[in-house]
C-alpha cells in the first residue's frame, strides 16, 4: 500500500505491489496483466533514482556523436518535424520474477520482484529512426546511447541514467521517441516529456526523462549498461567489471501463470489455467504448454496471436485437478523453437536478472 504523498506523484491504484517509495518501485497487480492493454494506473514502475524536474519548455533533445548534422528540438519542433508513429510494445524489467530466483539463493541488495515487473502499452512518438536519418549517422557509429534526467546515486560517482541499443535496433522502424503513452500525454512519472521505447529489449534500454541521444562506435560507458548483465554464478557483484557479464538485450522467452492465485484453495474439477508469454527481440511465442505432474505429460494451452512480434499473447487451458495439492507448470517455445529452462536453480546469477524458467504454482484443491 502507497502513503498519499507517493500515490499523488505516481497515481496507481492501491493493489499495486510497491517495492519501495523512493525510488518508486513497484509491480502491476495479476488481474491487470490479463488485459492486452495495461492501464495506466497499473502499469508497474521500475526507477533508480527520484522523479526528476524537467521544465518541459526549456527542455531540448541534444543528438551528437558520431553525427554529421547535430541536433537540439525542442518538444513542439520534435512533433512538428518528424511523422507520428504508434507501436504496441511490452515492457518488462530485466529482475522480473527475482523473488523466485532468491529462493534459490539470496540475492542481497536488490529487489525482489515477483511476475508483475511487466505491462503493454500502447506508445506513441516519433520514430527514432528518423531522427538519426536527419542527423545523419556516420558509417563509424555502431551503437546509440540515451542519457535520461535522472541521476542515481547507485554509480559511484552518482550519474544520470542510460545505456544504448546497437545502430541496427536503433534503426528498426518500431523504437520510439515517445511523447504518449496509451493515446494520453506521457506521464511524468513514466518518462515526460520524452522517453525511449526499445520493443522486444529490456525495459532497462527504454531510457525515460530522454535528453541526449549519442551516436558512438561502442558501446555506452553509463554505469547501467553493463549493470544490467548476467554475472558468472560465482562472481562478487560488487566487485564485478564491466566485462565480466553478459550485457542485456532482448528479453529471454518468458511465461506466466496468472490464475489462479499461487497457494489457490479450490474445488477440484476443471479449472481454467490463463497466463500469458512473451518471446522477446523480434521472435513470437509459438506453443505453450501446461503440466500438472511435474512434466511427465503436457497440455497445449490456447494461444492468442500477437499484435506485433513485440507485445506478450495471452493464453488459456482447462485441466482436471485432483484433490490435494498440485503444482502448475506452465513453459512456453518461440518461434527459433527455442524453450524455456526447468527451473530457477538452472538460471541463478548473482544480480537476479532474466529469470526466464518455467513458471510454478501451487494449488490446493479441495476432495
């Protein structure tokens, strides 16, 4: 539950699982994630650092670097210059479903979300592709890096937030410069007056409160870009460099159960399983299947198509459970007929990222 302060600046509703208030974190509750479009005040928030004061008529974009015509736009010219574009695109915070995963093993300092770390939404901006074409990215220029408003004391020295995208996602037409968020105003507390969109990649690289664009012939030096990767099982997070991970990017397969409820008491009988999964990059989610013995057989679910290779697809089964306990197993294959690992334990890593294992719920049904 949010104290009043917090819920005015963020305005979610009160069954949103909050993490902490400063800096705000926290995940959407399980009955907004079967919508194909996540509310606004459901939408689960991912921060660093505090809410930071933009003046939206001073504010200006800087594109440079590796650029032959540098730019500065304001917000009105960034609208005037460039086409309006829309994407459907799911964010999902590269910790989502750490709790699991420090079950395996503690994972100090870091927080522990559940499956809620994740939402769609509807996107609106200009195209970032052509911004970089009227700047004119040079053929020397392999990555583009964002630098939001928000400084994190978390680097030492602190420094604002940002990371960068390789110049061929860049330059893929659905990565936003985006000013509206599910046809509203961005929100200030989601990125205003402008922030990245990066379908099908972690939502680390969606860079909200954006003022700088930067064109460079490696990747970003910012603390986050190599914070946000796997770590070797044994390796000391705090002591850890920047090579020494494997540096996110696109999201790892992924699938959730959400009804019923983990640790459900129910009728046995027929019961209607629903979840969702999402692939990740520019994949789709081809099969998911449902188990209720511990994957000695499954069960194909339903499967709904995408909107685009970049939102999750929902999907449903209805299975006979025993009286007593059982646990749900639900996995899911994309379209590389890639599938997603057993269990957690095969996953864990010292930061708790990209827990991509089958989910497990158990249920308790009565005779």
């Amino acid at each position: 539950m949010m104290n009043s302060d917090v819920m005015g600046i963020w305005n979610k509703r009160d069954d949103v699982l909050v993490h902490q208030a400063e800096p705000y974190n926290a995940e959407s509750p399980p009955g907004a994630l079967t919508r194909r479009i996540t509310p606004l005040d459901s939408f689960y928030g991912r921060n660093h650092a505090p809410i930071p004061r933009v003046d939206p008529e001073s504010w200006r974009l800087r594109v440079d670097g590796l650029v032959d015509h540098p730019l500065e736009l304001s917000s009105d010219e960034l609208r005037r210059r460039f086409p309006e574009r829309s994407v459907v695109a799911t964010l999902q915070c590269a910790g989502n479903r750490r709790a699991d995963l420090i079950e395996v093993r503690d994972i100090p300092g870091q927080v522990s979300w559940g499956p809620g770390a994740v939402s769609t939404a509807r996107w609106t901006g200009a195209s970032l592709a052509d911004v970089l074409a009227e700047a004119g990215v040079r053929p020397d220029a392999a990555h583009i890096a964002f630098t939001g408003a928000d400084v994190s004391p978390q680097a030492q020295p602190p420094q604002p937030f940002g990371g960068s995208i390789p110049v061929a996602k860049a330059t893929s037409g659905e990565v936003l410069l985006a000013w509206a968020m599910n046809d509203q105003e961005l929100p200030v507390a989601h990125g205003a007056p402008l922030r990245v969109i990066v379908p099908g990649w972690i939502g680390a690289r969606s860079v909200k409160w954006l003022r700088r664009i930067t064109a460079r012939a490696e990747p970003s030096d910012n603390y986050f870009q190599t914070e946000y990767s796997i770590l070797p099982a044994e390796a000391d997070p705090l002591r850890a460099g920047p090579g020494d991970g494997i540096t996110l990017g696109p999201i790892a397969l992924h699938c959730a159960i959400l009804r019923p409820a983990k640790n459900a008491r129910l009728p046995s009988g027929p019961t209607e399983i629903t979840g969702f999964a999402l692939a990740g990059d520019d994949r789709t989610v081809a099969r998911v299947e449902v188990s209720t013995d511990h994957g000695r057989t499954w069960t194909h679910a339903d499967l709904d198509p995408p909107d685009n290779p970049w939102t999750w697809q929902h999907w449903r089964t209805t299975l006979t459970l025993p009286p007593g306990e059982t646990e749900l197993v639900a996995r899911a294959w994309d379209s590389t007929a890639t599938v997603q690992p057993e269990s957690p334990a095969t996953v864990w890593n010292p930061r708790g990222y990209a827990n991509n294992a089958a989910a497990h719920l158990r249920v308790l049904c009565a005779p």
